[in-house]
C-alpha cells in the first residue's frame, strides 16, 4: 500500500478501465497523434533525416530509428514546499496494463520491456518550484510509443492524490493532532471517493509516522474506505433532525436505541439554530436514558445513550441566539470561537441543574464534560490555526470542500518529461530547456 507497509496495491484494488485506458479514451489527443505518427514511422523503417539535433558531436544522427525510440521520463510535481506523494501504485497499474500497442484487434503487451522505477505512497518529496530542483516519484525507460498515452492519466491520478494528501497533512499540522473528518465527498463526483479517501489515509499515517501520534483516520461514505479496508462513519443529518419535526433531542433519542453502540452519537445541534440550547436538551435526555438502564442493571444497553458528542455547523450567514451580536461577522457568525466557549461551557455545567441523587452527580459531571465538540462548516488550515491560537475547546474538525483546494499553495500539479534518448546502447540526454534528469535517493526498482 505505501511507505508504512512496504506493500504495492495492484489491479485489484483499482479496477481500472484497461480497454479503453490502452485505446486512448482518457489521453489527451497529441499523445495518442504521436504514437499513431512513430507506429507509422516504424512500419516505413524510418531514419532521423534532419539536420539540427541536440545530439552531442560525438554521437552521429545516423540510423536512429525515430519510430522505436526508448526514452527515460520522469514525474514529478510542481508544488512548492512539502509534498505527500500518493497516487503512485495507481500510475504503477497503468503503466503494467496499459503498455503495449495494437495489432488489429489484438493489444500486445510490452509492459515487461519497460524499466521502472517509483517512490512508495506516503513519500514525502520537496520543491522549491525550480523544476531543476524536483524530486522525481516515478522514472520510466522504454519504447516512448508503448506508453506515450498513459502521460494524461498517470499524471491525473499523481496530481488529484497527492494534492489531497497534502492538504489533509497541512490541516492535520493546523489541527495539532487533533482528529480531522473527510468531509468532502459532496463535493466531486462519486467516482473519486476511493482514491480521495485512500489518498486521506495514507496522509494520515504519514502524519502519525512524522509527529508521533495515533489519529485515527475518520470517512464519511464506505467508498472512501474501500481501497485500504475502512468504513464511512457518521450519525444524523439534518434531513433527519426535519423528520423528527426539528425535535433534535428526539432524532438522537431514536438513532441511540436503533443503531448498534459501536457508531459514535454525535448529536448535530445547530437545526433551530440554537447550539447551547439543543446540545443541553439532548444531552439530559440522552443521559436520562443512560442513567434508567444503568440503574436497571443493563450495562449495555446502557452504552448506546452514551453522547460522543455534539456538532457545530452553523451557516456562515447566521449567528447562533446564543452568541452576542458584536458587529463583526468573524467574531458573530457560523461556527466561530465564542459560540465553542458558549457550548463547551453549558455542557460542562449542565448537570448542575440536574435532579439527582448524591451516587449519580460524579458520574453525571464526567458524562457532560467526556461530551466532545465536533466542529464543521468552512474548516481549512488557517480557520483551525485560529482556533488553535485562541486554545478554542474543540475536540475534532470536520473539513470538506477545502481539502480539493487547488490555487496558490496548494497547486500540487504533476507533470512528466523525457530527458533522455538512447541512441544505439547509450542513453544521452534529451529534455527540453529548463528541465534535466533528476535523481530521488527514495526511488526503487519496481521492474
């Protein structure tokens, strides 16, 4: 799977759509012109004629047949600073499947010809945007006409996974280790929701691996998950809190009795735009309930009405009842640091106000305050650094559509170029201006 296990996924986990993957559905158009023009050349056994090559002067231009040329490529990206490398043992399974070239109906397999090498998932490569300072995470020689149409979507997969990665490890910095949700699947089309997720969780054990922590990865839909064994988790909506009337306390009072206590209760308190008011409610009447089956001997019963804990998803455009106006939309609006204080308070205090006798208050003190606080609704990077600054007492950060992000910074484009030709048995550099063969101590030999 990555750098952490030291296993490739294959085949079997993508599923690729080999066919028209080999046929050049998803290849930008040039690439597919220019194999069509080097089979061609090939057939017609022809010689470089010109005059005006880069060769070095002791190498002739002689008898070079342009149509069967082997080239070295490499890819690497463009992202300046720090870069999570993922979508690698995907490219990987494009270039094994999909190397070869046509012979009627007939597709013939060169993969074997090729020389490979590639980073694992989960390596960590740096730019400083000078493309002659880039670390390569793949390197590939072979005949350029085999696998010519396989730049489009190596790069693609490389690009959208490694950019995902990276900006769940950013947040994950930004959060100080703190559990950051996968929100975003609402956010693309479904047919990205396994590499996006899987490209989630390599971030996060590379962050694990790098700071010495334990976050448990958390998706939202099992398609997320399915590349690397997870499940999507999550708990009510606010189409079911409608169903329930807005009666938030009772759509979490039906969801504990109905659903197996192994799926956290995190109650979404934000529906009648009332946050401290609805997380009290439902929290008495949850712990109401907790309390009856204990009492009853009923242990675990008991433990569906266990409150995980609440979330706060207040619309940007609105301020909560319970946040005082103070004219300034940062400070009343959405989710921000007051309105926490405001909930992290009425939770820890709620038992206060509660009927019990003198065996239960120390159990209902811990049971209000192990309630934690869910935060969602335009999360990035630098919202939760402000959150942190302020020591906001928020336990895990839901983000969405921010984790797609891809302008200034967080451009994590890919790209690929040859950089060298072998001509007869040597290889001599070729590549264009500004760009030369690069070395990554972290390559090894794939084959």
């Amino acid at each position: 799977m990555s750098v952490f296990d030291n296993v490739r996924l294959t085949n079997e986990a993508f599923k690729l759509d080999v066919e028209r993957m080999r046929r050049g559905w998803y290849s930008d158009k040039y690439f597919e012109n220019i194999g069509r023009m080097l089979t061609v050349l090939a057939a017609e056994r022809y010689s470089y004629a010109g005059e005006r090559n880069n060769l070095p002067p002791a190498i002739s231009a002689e008898d070079i047949a342009v149509g069967d040329i082997e080239v070295e490529m490499q890819w690497f990206t463009r992202r300046i600073g720090n870069t999570v490398v993922v979508g690698v043992d995907k490219a990987l399974a494009m270039l094994r499947h999909c190397t070869g070239y046509w012979e009627g109906d007939t597709f013939i397999d060169t993969s074997d010809n090729l020389e490979v090498w590639a980073v694992q998932d989960g390596t960590m490569v740096k730019s400083d945007g000078n493309p002659l300072n880039a670390e390569p995470v793949i390197k590939a020689r072979g005949r350029y006409r085999d696998f010519a149409l396989l730049e489009t979507p190596t790069l693609g997969v490389l690009t959208r996974s490694s950019r995902v990665a990276t900006n769940v490890y950013e947040t994950l910095m930004a959060a100080r280790g703190k559990p950051v949700l996968f929100f975003p699947a609402r956010f693309d089309l479904h047919e990205v929701q396994a590499a996006d997720g899987y490209a989630y969780n390599i971030a996060v054990k590379r962050f694990n691996m790098d700071f010495s922590r334990e976050v448990g990865p958390f998706v939202s839909t099992d398609a997320q998950g399915d590349w690397w064994g997870g499940a999507g988790g999550g708990t009510v909506a606010h189409a079911a809190i409608a169903s329930f009337l807005g009666d938030t306390a009772e759509a979490m009072m039906q969801f504990a009795r109905i659903l197996p206590a192994r799926i956290p209760r995190i109650a979404l308190v934000d529906f009648n735009n009332d946050s401290a008011g609805d997380s009290l409610h439902t929290l008495e009447a949850m712990f109401t309930k907790y309390r009856e089956l204990r009492d009853a001997g009923n242990e675990t019963e008991a433990e569906k009405y266990v409150l995980y804990g609440v979330r706060l998803d207040t619309s940007g455009s609105v301020r909560d009842v319970s946040v005082e106006p103070l004219g300034d939309p940062a400070l009343d609006l959405g989710v921000n640091p007051r309105l926490a204080f405001i909930v992290r308070r009425a939770l820890d205090a709620a038992w206060e106000n509660w009927s019990l006798p003198p065996v239960w208050k120390e159990a209902a003190r811990e049971y209000c305050r192990n309630v934690k606080i869910v935060v969602s609704g335009g999360f990035g990077p630098d919202k939760i650094r402000k959150f942190e600054r302020l020591e906001v007492p928020v336990d895990i950060y839901a983000v969405g559509s921010w984790l797609f992000n891809n302008n200034g910074d967080t451009v994590t484009d890919f790209t690929a170029d040859v950089v060298r030709v072998k001509i007869r048995s040597e290889w001599v550099e070729m590549a264009k201006v500004g760009r030369k063969p690069l070395a990554n101590k972290k390559l090894e030999r794939v084959w």
